[in-house]
C-alpha cells in the first residue's frame, strides 16, 4: 500500500519501531514527530516537502495532530501512482484506532492499509521471563522490563494519570477525565462482564448514553475491548450485550492496586483478568481474517471465546487457569448449539490432551501457535 497507519495505545513502542525502520533505511527515510514545534514548521508548507521527498519513507507520529494533512497526502498518493512509482511511501503513527480511521478512511480510501501494534505477547517473551509476569504487569515494554515489581507498578500508574491528565483532554475536549478515570476503575472490576450501562451511569451520576461515548473513547484509544455476542439464530435466547475487557492485563492490575502476583491470585478479580489476558493472546493470534465474540444463553450456557472465519464458527473456547481443567456443561452446549469445527479449553500448563466428546485441552501457547499457522 501508499501508506500504512500503525495503531497502538501510547508507550507500546511504536515510536521505536518507526525509527528502527528510519534507521535502517538511512537517508532512504525521515521522520517527524508532529509533537515537535521543529517538525511540524517543516510541513507549514507541507505539499511543498513532502513533494520533496521523492523516494524516501515518510513516517510521521502523532498524526492525529495534523488531520488536515490527509488530503495532502491523497493528492501525492495519486500522483505517484499515476507516475507508476513503488507502494510506500508513508507510514503514519498514532494512538486513537477509530478517529485516525476515520480521518484516513475519508481521504485515503484504498491508499491505506491498518496495523496494531499490540503489548508485548506472550509468543515474544524474552527467554527466561515468565509467563506469570507478563500477566501481573501487563505488555507495555517499560513496565513488562522493569527490574521489580514496584517499580512497574509505579510506572503503570503514571501511565494511567498521564492518560487522564494529558490524552483524554486531547482527544475528548468535552469529556470530564475526572468522570472518565471513576469508569476506568469500575470496568476494571468488572473485567470480563456484559456491558451494564444502566449500572455504571447510575453510579457516576450520568446518562447511559454518556456512559457509551465515554466506553466509546477507551476503546478507540485501545485500552478497552468490547467483545460483540454471538448473534445467530439457533432458537434460543441469547445476552446480547457486548463483554468489556481493560486490554491490558497490567493496566487492570495498577487499577485495582494489586502490585504482586499474590495480590492477583487472592483477588475477585483473578479468573476474569486471566481470561482477559488468554483472550488477548488468541485475538492476536486470530488475526484480522476472523471474528473474536462471545457465546451466551439467557439459561447460562457460554463460551469465553468464538472465532468465526467466513461466517464460520471455527472455534469455541472455554479459558481456566486450572492446569487441570475440566469441560464445563455450558461449553458441551454451546458446542453443540454452534457446531464448531475444533473446541478448546485454553488451561495454564503447557501439555494439551483430548477430554473426550470432541473437546481439547490446549495450552495457551499451542494454540497460539494453531492459529498463526492456519
């Protein structure tokens, strides 16, 4: 493609791998950081320069700051194309999925492709780290590499004030951060749970439909997911609430003050952050050709985790902690109510077996690997 929009909650390090790449091209590259008062009076004439830079990589960060570029950019597009010139020429860095989509999308159809850049994975783990502490502190590379856990803790706290004091005012003028913190807290408790509007906007004294645009806002900043329900029809009545998840397991944690691995285990919280971190790992893994939802009846049977492919259901996931899980009856029902092609359940050990009926024991990291490779 022309250009590339690489996505990414602030301090995941896509502002490293954009100069790694500048770096390995040399003078083949530039980068501005529009952040910058130096970078941005280069592009007061910004046709004029980036003209200039026939034949050479074009990244520039934080680009949500210079939305008015993006017709520019389209009309230099255009023209080398016309030219019959080599795709890439911009790559474009910013933290809000949904605004920076939006901005791209209407100038820059069919000129631009989207990569996430996610936290650290479980799959990319420097040897010798444990899984266990890639769920405690969460994937941000500061707080995933600090030397103990304090300090990462610390860190993911002034993570979260830094959002509140500095991005939500950015991106949502309008929005109370006070009001907006108080939500980010209560979602943590009640990580991996259907969506109660009603609830939260009765405990934060606002209306359900400011409860949205506020749910809205984390999530375009990747800091929340919502996971859609299963919504085909088999004859039963289904929840058809959307589940919220904080993204980032570590994130979670700082909300909550649990700054240990004991903490985490003796919390309410411990199974639902658990869940949310496997989620996030096979999401990734998923890629973009499938759809990660939910699978819920009004009578209780459920599914952690569907991935359709095709307007196929291809999996249907149950996630424990247990390394020796055992199949719940909701996961036999759901199963047999969407007739998927493989079921899981996703446990903390490393070994995979079957259970019987058609049902597997997987490791996390087996599956992970099943799904990179088809």
């Amino acid at each position: 493609m022309p250009a590339v929009v690489l996505l990414g909650p602030r301090q995941v390090g896509k502002t490293t791998l954009a100069r790694t790449l500048a770096g390995e091209r040399g003078d083949g590259a530039v980068y501005l950081d529009l952040e910058r008062e130096s970078d941005s009076l280069r592009l007061s004439d910004a046709d004029a320069y980036l003209r200039a830079q026939r034949g050479r990589l074009v990244i520039l960060d934080e680009i949500h700051r210079a939305p008015g570029l993006f017709p520019q950019l389209r009309g230099i597009i255009d023209d080398r194309r016309a030219a019959g010139e080599p795709a890439g020429h911009f790559l474009l860095l910013g933290s809000a999925s949904l605004e920076l989509q939006r901005q791209a999308g209407e100038s820059l159809a069919g000129r631009v492709s989207y990569m996430e850049l996610a936290p650290v994975l479980a799959e990319e783990l420097p040897s010798g780290t444990p899984r266990d502490t890639l769920w405690l502190r969460g994937g941000f590379p500061q707080s995933l590499l600090a030397e103990e856990d304090a300090p990462s803790l610390t860190w993911r706290l002034d993570f979260v004030r830094s959002y509140l004091e500095r991005d939500i005012p950015m991106f949502a003028p309008r929005m109370p951060r006070e009001t907006i913190g108080r939500l980010w807290r209560m979602l943590a408790h009640a990580q991996g749970t259907p969506l109660n509007k009603a609830r939260l906007a009765a405990s934060l004294e606002v209306s359900a439909p400011a409860v949205s645009r506020y749910v809205d806002l984390l999530a375009d900043l990747l800091l929340v997911r919502r996971l859609q329900p299963w919504s085909g029809n088999i004859g039963k009545r289904l929840v058809r609430t959307p589940k919220v998840y904080l993204r980032d397991s570590g994130l979670l944690h700082a909300l909550l003050s649990l700054g240990t691995l004991d903490d985490v285990l003796s919390h309410p919280v411990a199974g639902a952050s658990w869940e949310g971190f496997v989620i996030e790992q096979l999401v990734a893994a998923a890629g973009p050709h499938r759809t990660p939802l939910y699978f819920r009846t009004e009578k209780g049977a459920e599914a952690d985790l569907v991935l359709e492919r095709g307007g196929e259901v291809e999996m249907v996931i149950e996630i424990k902690r247990s390394t020796a899980p055992v199949a719940s009856r909701g996961l036999h029902v759901a199963r047999a109510d969407l007739a998927p092609r493989e079921t899981h359940v996703v446990h903390g050990g490393s070994d995979s077996w079957p259970m019987g009926n058609g049902v597997s024991a997987t490791a996390l990291s087996a599956l992970v690997q099943r799904l990179r490779q088809h």
